[in-house]
C-alpha cells in the first residue's frame, strides 16, 4: 500500500506541481480547444500556448500560498490551491490537479475534502469550486459532486471580437 500525505507546499515542490499540472490538464485544454473550434477564441486566449499560460498561473498560485500537496511515497503526485473570501465567508478550491501517473485513486477527492475541512477550520461557512462544462472536465464535475457540492448552472459565451 502506498503511503499518501496532504501536507503544506514546500520549497521544492513549485517545479513538480506545475509539471504535473500541465500533464494533467493537457486532456482539458484539447477538449477546450474543440469546443471553442473555428471561433479563434482559443488562440486568441493562449497565443503563446495553454501550456506557457498555466504554468505562469500555477507556478502564481504556488508563490500565494495555501497550496497543498498530495505526496505519495516521496513523489508530488496532485495539488489543491484555496482562496478565502473571508468577506462572505467563502472558501473557493481556486485549482486541483492529480498528475496522470496518480489519477482514480482517490487523490482528487482526498484534496478535496482536505481543503474543505481546512475551510472550515478557518470559519467559512460555504465553499465553492468553478470547473468547465465541456467533455474534458468531466472528472472534476464527477469529484466535486460526489462531495457534496450543488451543481448551479451557468453559462458563459465567448467570441472574437
């Protein structure tokens, strides 16, 4: 059996977390770029690629702090970013990624919980999490649900301008 630890993003984590968040999240971004197909939108959100773009943003999420990693056996095997909007009281799961390697294991939905306990902890009183519609982000939707979260319709359009 291997051994998993959520614990707190240490000093040489940043470098494996984006990696594997790129590894990850690669079969999102294709299914995004399907669906966004012939409205130029995709190229026009990622013109230097989905790839350069998300890893400035995790490697960001990673400096801010409240990062937690998933470590299995010595190796950084999945992440959950949290933001508190201590305004309404609102925990946000701001990113969550299981690298490939370590994906339908469990990891996706013991980072979840992880971090809405930690909410909690920290007195908030919902929390939140934003995933896609498309194809791609069926797992998210699938481990969001499966712990306990309202699914609220939204839709949101894009197009070129």
């Amino acid at each position: 059996m291997r051994r998993v630890t959520i614990r707190p993003l240490g000093s040489g984590d940043r470098d494996a977390v984006v990696a594997l968040s790129l590894r990850a999240w690669e079969p999102v971004f294709a299914s995004l770029r399907s669906v966004l197909h012939g409205s130029g939108v995709f190229d026009l959100q990622y013109p230097r690629g989905w790839a350069a773009a998300q890893a400035a943003a995790v490697g960001e999420v990673c400096d801010s702090g409240r990062v937690w990693v998933a470590d299995v056996d010595g190796v950084v095997a999945g992440f959950v970013a949290v933001v508190l909007h201590t305004d309404d009281l609102m925990g946000e799961i701001h990113m969550v990624a299981v690298d490939p390697a370590f994906q339908r294991r469990g990891l996706g939905a013991g980072l979840t919980g992880f971090a809405l306990g930690w909410m909690a902890e920290q007195g908030m009183t919902t929390a939140m999490v934003e995933t896609g519609g498309d194809p791609g982000h069926a797992p998210a939707r699938a481990t969001y649900e499966a712990a306990g979260f309202t699914h609220l319709p939204i839709s949101r359009y894009f197009r070129t301008l």
